[in-house]
C-alpha cells in the first residue's frame, strides 16, 4: 500500500515529501491496538482489489481509487457514519496540504463517502472498483470469513451480546437482502456465490436461540 498511495499522490501531481509525511500518519494510524480487522492488511487488500477492478479505467481514475482505498478507514474508532467522514475529513487535509487540485481531493472525498452507505449512481465504476473492493472479504474461503466475523466482534467488544447478537444480524439481513450484493460483473462472478454462502451461515447462528450458541 504504501508504493499506491504515494504513487498516486505524484501521479495527480501532488508533493512526494508531503505524501510521505501522510503515509507514516496513515500507517501510524491503521496500526492502532483495538483495530482487528480495519487495519493496515485490510487497507492493502482493498486497494490491491480496487486497482484490479478498476482495470480499463483512466489512469487519473485509478490513482483517486487508491487514495480512496487507502484511507477509507484510515479512522476507525467502531463509530458508524463518524469513522467514514473523519477519514473522509483527514483524506482531505492530506492531499490539500499535499497540493492536489480541489476536484481531485473532492472525488477522493466523494469516494471515501460512498463506503457510508455502500451505494452510488449505477455508472459511478470508480465508486464501484471500491465498493466491491470494500466487500471483497465477504466472498473469502470459509475460514477467512470467519475470522473477519470474529475480529469484528473483537472490534465492538464494548457492545454486549444481546445488542451485538441484533445489531449484526440486522447487517446480515441488510447485505442479503441486496441483490446482486456486488456492484460490479467481475466481482460479482468471483464473490457473489461464497459470500452469499458465509453471511447465511452467519446469519443462521445469530438466529439460534440464545442457549443453542454456546
């Protein structure tokens, strides 16, 4: 990740050195001890999978998809809604101070912002290379999903079981209930099927009477 994001600064025109003071920030901050799951790894990954989804977009496309990939949870305090407009806001410091023009940094904003609701205009692909990206997780082997779904239990450890047991089964039914879950064809023909298959498999346990979870 941090070859993308400097990168792509330089590529949009932006100062190597200030790239480089936002990268140890960045990298500071996606290390953070409470973070399980929406750490530096998950950072890599949803910039690796956002530059391959991004493929036949404009070179200038791809380097705003990165930024954005980059620092979408680059705050990340378990704070839905909060978390994705400070790492909107702290996006928009960096590549201002870094001298990147003010449409660039307001679509690396815009971007960033898409991950509240996970929705954009049909024909936004940008937006679509990230979102789908974002979920990429969800349509990891079995294994890998199910440690996701623990590190983010680790994450809200300050939520109680029973708020936990309904408010993560109302995600699961939110994400089920879209249709298709991914935006794009290519993620969906790598994704769709196995995600579908572990956020059931999820959902199913949350479902279970509290004395069936042991």
């Amino acid at each position: 990740m941090r070859s993308r994001w400097a990168e792509a600064v330089e590529r949009l025109g932006g100062s190597a050195e200030v790239a480089q003071e936002a990268l140890r920030d960045l990298e500071t901050r996606y290390n953070e001890p409470h973070r399980r799951y929406h750490n530096l790894a998950h950072a890599h990954s949803v910039a690796r999978h956002a530059d391959e989804l991004a493929h036949g977009l404009s070179t200038e496309d791809r380097a705003l998809i990165a930024l954005a990939a980059c620092a979408h949870d680059v705050i990340y305090d378990a704070k839905p809604g909060d978390d994705e407009r400070r790492s909107a806001e702290w996006a928009r410091d960096w590549l201002t101070r870094a001298g990147l023009a003010a449409d660039h940094v307001d679509r690396v904003q815009e971007l960033i912002l898409t991950t509240l609701s996970h929705d954009a205009p049909a024909d936004d692909l940008s937006a679509t290379a990230l979102l789908d990206a974002d979920l990429a997780t969800l349509g990891a082997s079995e294994d890998v999903y199910e440690q996701y779904a623990r590190d983010v239990r680790e994450e809200f450890k300050h939520v109680d079981d029973q708020a936990w047991t309904a408010g993560r089964a109302a995600v699961l039914e939110k994400l089920l209930a879209k249709d298709p879950l991914f935006r794009g064809t290519a993620a969906r023909g790598a994704w769709e099927a196995t995600a579908r298959a572990n956020l059931t498999r999820e959902l199913t346990r949350w479902r279970r009477p509290a004395t069936d979870l042991g």
